[in-house]
C-alpha cells in the first residue's frame, strides 16, 4: 500500500474582532538609565579562555550515529576525517554546529547526527554556561571491488592463428576501453632453396579500443584492433580485426578471439604467408583469425595512477546490520523480502540536493525514508519514499531510483537467508534507504516559544503525542525597544501563522486585544518560517514569551 504523505494548506481569514478599548502596555515605571543594548534571545556560544579555573566541558552523549554520505560511495577508499564546532547552550542543547573542516556532504550528515544529540551542559564553578565544543568525526570507506582501472592492468595470453601457428603475448590496459599488446608467434615458413619448412619466430603488437569494462572481472567486452607484424626474415604486414573476450567463472581467466583481414606488405625471402594461411602471389591477402585464453592479473595499486569510476561499488561498515524484517502494516512490497539499506552494495548513489521547495522551510533536520525494490540485475524497479517531507519526496524517489547496484546482487542477499528463488533472474528484493536533510539557514532566529499548537479552522490544537514543541524561526529578528517602561503581568503573545509562515492574527494571550506600541513594532518586522511538525509544514498558533526584553 502505497505510503501517502501530505501537505496540507490552511487559509484563515482574519476573523472579526470587535474594536476593544485601549489598554495600556504596562502601567508606568519609575524612570530608568538608558537600557543597555537588547541581547538576542540565545546568548551566542563563545568558548571560554583555555585552563580557566572552575570550567568543565560539555559532556556529549551520542544517540544517533552519522550516516555515511551516500555520495561517498563513489570516492576512492580511505579515512575522510570531518571537524565541526558544536555550540551547546546551557540547557545542554544543540544550539549550531559550525563547518570547521569538512566537505559539505560529510558535514550535513554528521550536522544531522549531531543536533540529535544531548548533552551535560558545560559548568562554570558548578553553574551550568554555554559553551563551545570541538569534534571530530572520521568516515571509513572501504572498497567492496575494484572501483578504478589501474594503469598497469595486465594479462598475459596464449593464442592459435595470427601471425603464426601458435604463439604468446603480454596485454596492458591503459584505462578503461584502450589496451595494448605484443608478444611473439611461432609460424611455419619455406624459404627458397630449402625443402622442408622451417619454424621462424614473428613478432607483433596491436593497439585496441573496447566496449567498457565493469571491473575486474568483466563478464565480456568487445571491440576493434589494428597492429603490424614482421619476422626476422624481413617479412611484415600489418591487420585489422574485431575482438571479443568473455570472463570465465575462474577469476582473472578469459576467452577471447579476433575476426579481420590481415596484408602482408613485405616479402622479400619467405613465401608469402599469415600463420596457417599459405599464399603465393602479387596481392596478399589474408583472413586473420585467432583464439586465446587470457589470465589477468592487477598490480599493486600504487605502483601505478588510478581514476576513480562512478559506476563500481564500495562498501562501508553497516549502521544496523541487522536485516529489516517484513513490516506488518503493509507498507512493504508483498511478497518480497526486506532487507536494511547497508546490506546491499550501490554502485552510484548521491544525496537528495534540497531544492528550491525547501525555501520555505527553517533551519532543522528533517528525515527522508526511501524504500527501493531492487531487480537481480541491479536496476531498482520502483523506489517509494515512505517517511519525507512532501517537498522532498519525488526528488528523494528519482534520486535513489538513478542508482545501479551490481547484478545477482538481490540473489546472492536472499540466498544468504535462504530465501532464494529457483529462478535467479527473478530475484527481487527491498531496501530502505535513509537519506536526512540537514537545512543550514544564516537569515534565521529562533524566538522564545512557551507553546505551539495545530491550529485547524481557527481552533488551536495540541500536537500529537510524542512531538516535542517545534523552534519557531524568523527573519529580522529585532527585540522590542521599551525604553522607560517594561510590561508587566502577562506579556505573553500569541500568532496564528498560515502554513507558510504567512501571520494571520497576532494579541495578547492574555485576551483577544489587538497588540500595538513597540511589541507590534518588533513583530512587524519578523517574517516567520512556517512551523514544521514531523517534517510537514503546519497552520500553527505559537505563544512567544516577550517577558524577557
């Protein structure tokens, strides 16, 4: 049953509220000194002077592990170490994580991880304070096959036909589709004056252009090769044939051939002849034909230059290694087995890009499930995002449906369960696939929030169980500006917002009085980003605490 996920769009009228009297903001004050500048509602973490007497660091307890970036499927192997700066407030939570050395998809990933965290909040003489916490993170990728075509990828052959009867030959692979060969045939030639042949060593090389290979085992490629020959007789000619080669189930060996037209150019003591192909006359012509059996064989990675392919796979230490079972709610493909996403290798995979339909949305971390039901020749057959954001879903869908993983791959996972059918082309098999979203905003605030709740035809509703109260973010944040008075009792204000961050009405909370003097001020300016509440937006009502100007 296909998961449904919505948005949902409220339009609120403002609803008629008759004039009410005027009410003061706050009954007068004593006059004052001039206030210091307002602080913004977050201190800003700064970290104290190192080896201050009485410090103690923040304590983080790490609930969440980072996921590896699905686009580091696809670097080369290696440790990729990733450095933030992680602010904490004194309430011990995640108030920014800071960039400090890292690319930008290990940093979204660990950012993700991080701001689910929880900590014991720095103390400074046994009161808890603000405080900056340096951490480091390191991504290990380790190759699963051969990612990359080794310069130096050699292979050593033997073969019947060509230049001769009979001979051997040595093959180098510059990259992925060129190689180069030599070697030296044996072949059967009448010199004149001599009655019975004789066997007179050839020498050739060639140069070819094939079809790409996959890795190192190949499976098959196919292909054009030209070269020349000559023997030390003083014979040469050059040939032009097409070339295969299929992989043996023995790793490294193949069987390949040429076809092609072989022209002898230069005869001066021999009869004119191409290996078994015997000819005498002024337009020499042959077939070139020729079977051989190749051993391949790589050279130590770095003896030589390597490119990385995005088309091979890596493998990297599972998160959950367990495997995922068949859930009871449907939302699996029937009949097919379930698996957790690390227990299949992809070949290509990188991270859903947040796109201008997060625009709207604040700073926050919002989670993306997408379940791919894959073939056993490793194309997905349909990928459907089961928990994501409505405004993430159908990149999230097409994204993780353009990956490839490596064919027989679903039956060899079943097979490991038992689970496998008679019929290997008939392999399915599912994986989900988490792919968060870490949106990083420098035009947004949070503001101090005593509640939020669903705001549904103009009622205000509690939020499911479970939620946690969402930050409420805005533009332009500016405090109110009191000057010699300060409000007093209750001074607390509530907003009714739109989906879109759109205010619908703004009053006091402590009745329906229309807000005005410098509170109003400071709310004109804000733009609110829209409340998000398990990563949907919503038409929320939100109770902002003004108390603390």
């Amino acid at each position: 049953m296909t998961v449904l996920l919505f948005c949902a769009r409220f339009a609120f009228a403002d609803d008629p509220v008759p004039a009410p009297p005027t009410v003061p903001e706050a009954p007068p004050a004593a006059p004052a000194p001039a206030a210091a500048p307002v602080p913004a509602p977050v201190t800003p973490v700064q970290a104290p002077p190192p080896g201050k007497p009485g410090y103690i660091a923040p304590v983080p307890h790490p609930s969440v592990d980072p996921l590896m970036p699905q686009s580091y499927r696809t670097i080369p192997r290696g440790d990729y170490v990733c450095k933030v700066r992680i602010l904490v407030t004194e309430k011990g939570a995640v108030q920014d994580v800071e960039n400090v050395q890292c690319d930008q998809d290990a940093y979204y990933a660990l950012a993700t991880a991080i701001v689910q965290w929880t900590f014991d909040p720095a103390t400074q003489d046994g009161r808890p304070v603000a405080s900056a916490l340096d951490y480091e993170n390191t991504f290990s990728v380790v190759s699963y096959l051969p990612r990359k075509h080794i310069v130096g990828f050699v292979g050593a052959a033997a073969h019947v036909g060509g230049a001769g009867w009979f001979g051997a030959e040595a093959r180098i692979h510059l990259g992925e589709q060129i190689s180069l060969t030599g070697g030296v045939d044996v072949d059967q030639d009448y010199i004149p004056g001599v009655g019975e042949p004789i066997w007179v060593p050839a020498f050739r090389a060639d140069f070819a252009i094939s079809s790409r290979r996959r890795h190192f085992e190949h499976r098959g490629i196919f292909g054009f090769a030209i070269g020349g020959f000559g023997d030390i007789y003083g014979s040469a000619g050059m040939n032009a044939a097409l070339r295969g080669e299929v992989m043996t189930p023995i790793p490294g060996l193949s069987i390949g051939g040429d076809a092609g037209v072989a022209l002898l150019f230069s005869n001066p003591t021999t009869v004119a002849d191409v290996g078994f192909w015997q000819q005498e006359g002024a337009i020499p012509f042959y077939p070139w034909l020729r079977a051989s059996v190749i051993w391949y064989a790589p050279l130590p990675k770095d003896r030589f230059v390597v490119v990385p392919r995005e088309q091979d796979p890596t493998v990297y230490e599972p998160i959950i290694p367990e495997p995922e079972p068949l859930p009871d709610t449907g939302k699996a493909f029937a009949g097919v087995w379930s698996v957790h996403w690390s227990e299949i290798e992809a070949s290509q995979g990188g991270n859903t890009e947040v796109g201008a339909e997060f625009d709207l949305y604040p700073p926050g971390v919002y989670r993306c499930d997408v379940r791919a039901l894959v073939g056993n020749d490793g194309i997905a057959r349909v990928t459907r995002a089961e928990i994501c954001p409505t405004a993430a879903r159908a990149a999230a869908e097409a994204n993780v449906k353009s990956w490839e993983w490596p064919e027989d791959q679903a039956y060899e996972v079943l097979k490991k369960y038992g689970k496998a059918p008679p019929v290997r082309e008939d392999a399915l098999v599912q994986a989900m696939f988490p792919a968060p979203l870490f949106i990083r905003r420098d035009d947004a605030e949070p503001v101090p929030t005593e509640s939020v709740k669903l705001l549904e035809a103009g009622e205000a509703k509690a939020l499911p169980r479970g939620v946690k109260t969402p930050t409420v973010w805005v533009k332009g944040f500016i405090p109110p500006e009191w000057g010699s008075t300060r409000p007093t009792g209750a001074c607390a204000v509530e907003v009714d917002l739109d989906d879109t961050g759109k205010v619908l009405k703004s009053r006091w909370a402590s009745g329906e009085i229309e807000i005005s003097g410098q509170v109003n001020d400071a709310l004109e300016q804000w733009t609110f980003y829209p409340v998000i509440v398990k990563g949907e937006r919503v038409a929320a009502r939100v109770r902002l605490s003004m108390c603390g100007y």
